[in-house]
C-alpha cells in the first residue's frame, strides 16, 4: 500500500496535468463570469450597480455560480476516462484521493477568482 502523500501528490499532480492539457473549461468559465459582469448592469440598471452593497452582492453571486460549476465538475476528467471505478478500488488512501481533488479545486477556484476580480473592478 502506498503512503498517503504520495497518492495525495500523484492525484494533485495528474488533476493538474489534465487541466493544463485541457484549459478550455477554464476559459470557458472565465467568459461565464463576463457575461454575468455585463448582464448585471444591463438587468439591474447602471445606478444600481454603482451602490456598494449591491456591487458586493453581485460580485458574490457571480463567485458563487463559479464556485459551484468548479466543484461539480471536480471529477470529471476521471468520470469521462472511465478511471474513477479504477481509483476508488485500487489500494490508495480515498481520504488522500479527495483531499488532493479539493486541494487543486481550490487551487483552480483561485486561479478563475483572481481574473474575475481584476475584470469586475476594471468594470
């Protein structure tokens, strides 16, 4: 049986392979994000936008849909290749499986937050 933290580092390392290979999700849902930073102001009205709680609120909104399409996608690149049925039985740690999807979930919830930010104050 292999140790925790080489499965933890394997299933980071392999997660963050596939999303450089594939890095059409993460423009994908970076031009989600700009639609919702143009819809806002064209569906609430530009005086409204320019209040502080409601800007605040819709920044949240639009981190939350981003958040929540990020981790329900969190195993899909192993749910397409048919390799989730093969990493669960195998003798890792499961513990260390999910800790190292979370992690790099987290680490690409981060990476999309940054740019989001940065448009939503340029805007």
């Amino acid at each position: 049986m292999s140790s925790w933290f080489s499965t933890f580092f394997l299933v980071f390392k392999v997660s963050l392979r596939s999303f450089l290979v594939k890095k059409t999700f993460w423009l994908g849902i970076i031009l989600f994000a700009l639609f919702f930073l143009i819809l806002f102001p064209f569906s609430l009205g530009t005086e409204e936008v320019q209040r502080p709680k409601i800007q605040i609120g819709c920044l949240w909104a639009i981190l939350e849909f981003v958040a929540a399409l990020c981790i329900g996608r969190m195993f899909s690149v192993e749910q397409e290749a048919n390799a989730l049925d093969i990493l669960l039985s195998s003798r890792s740690f499961r513990s260390a499986i999910l800790f190292a999807k979370i992690g790099f979930t987290t680490l690409f919830l981060f990476s999309l937050q940054i740019p989001i930010v940065f448009f939503w104050l340029l805007f």
